[in-house]
C-alpha cells in the first residue's frame, strides 16, 4: 500500500508541475495574434496547448520533419507554410510521434491543438485540428513561444 500511496504522489507532482519554455516578446506574441492573412503562397499554422492537465512535461513539435520548438503549458507557435500542399505536423508522444496530415490553401490560417494524454510511464501527446473560430479564441489566451530545439 506504501509504495501505491508513493507512486500516486509522484504521479501527481509529475502531471503538476510547471514546466516552462523560452518566450517572446509581448509584440510579438501581440502581432501573432492579429491572425493576418499569410504573405501570398503561404499558410499559416498556429500550433498550441493550452490547460494545466500534463504542466510538467515538455513536448517537442515539428512540421514536416522541422523542429519547431518545445510546448509547455498555454503557448503556441506559428508558422509559415506553403499553401495548397498537405503538412505533416507531428508531436512527441510515448513510444512514437503522433502525426497529423493538414492540407493547407494558400491566404489560411489553421489551428492545430496539442493535447497531453495519460500513457503508461510518461504522459503522451496528441494533436487535432480545430476550427478558426475556436482556434483564435484559445490562442488569445497564450503566449508565444520561441521557436527552438526539439529534444530528440
């Protein structure tokens, strides 16, 4: 029962900490968040995870095999895509990425959540597209981070 009673508080303090990432500006983050149109050609990805659910842990995103960054709690990435062409946004998860397909159209913007899911040893991640109306009222509510090395 004792090492039950231990292995449930380390579980609780793993999935409650808070884990943290290098940040940008207020500008920045400020001019992320007009949601202006891509320049001509492009799209415009917003990748972000938002909640305390899963705080402590880190984990790293790519686009089409580039790394962007690490995520922590209540931040997003965005970055610029070629438009009319399928991306493959991927995120660490336990055992292997998790993948998602999004098929851009030049002048869009998109929204990709990532979320963090109970696994077995260490939490895993996963990630879902949501709609633009949806995606920009959780993005108001984060802050921008910087674009960086993955861990893997």
């Amino acid at each position: 029962m004792k090492n039950v009673l231990m292995a449930i508080l380390v579980a609780t303090t793993l999935l409650a900490g808070c884990a943290s990432v290098p940040m940008e500006s207020k500008e920045q983050t400020s001019v992320a968040k007009m949601f202006n149109p891509p320049p001509e050609g492009n799209a415009g990805l917003y990748i972000y995870r938002s909640g305390v659910f899963g705080a402590a842990l880190k984990k790293d995103v790519w686009v089409d095999g580039k790394c962007i960054g690490e995520t922590a709690p209540n931040v997003f990435f965005y970055e610029k895509v070629t438009g009319d062409q399928e991306h493959k946004i991927s995120t660490e998860s336990e055992f292997s990425p998790n993948d998602l397909l999004v098929k851009t159209e030049n002048g869009n913007n998109y929204f990709v959540k990532q979320y963090i899911k109970m696994g077995a040893f260490v939490g895993g991640a996963g990630l879902v597209l949501v709609d633009e109306e949806t995606g920009k009222k959780d993005v108001q509510k984060l802050e921008l981070a910087q674009k960086g090395t993955c861990s893997k």
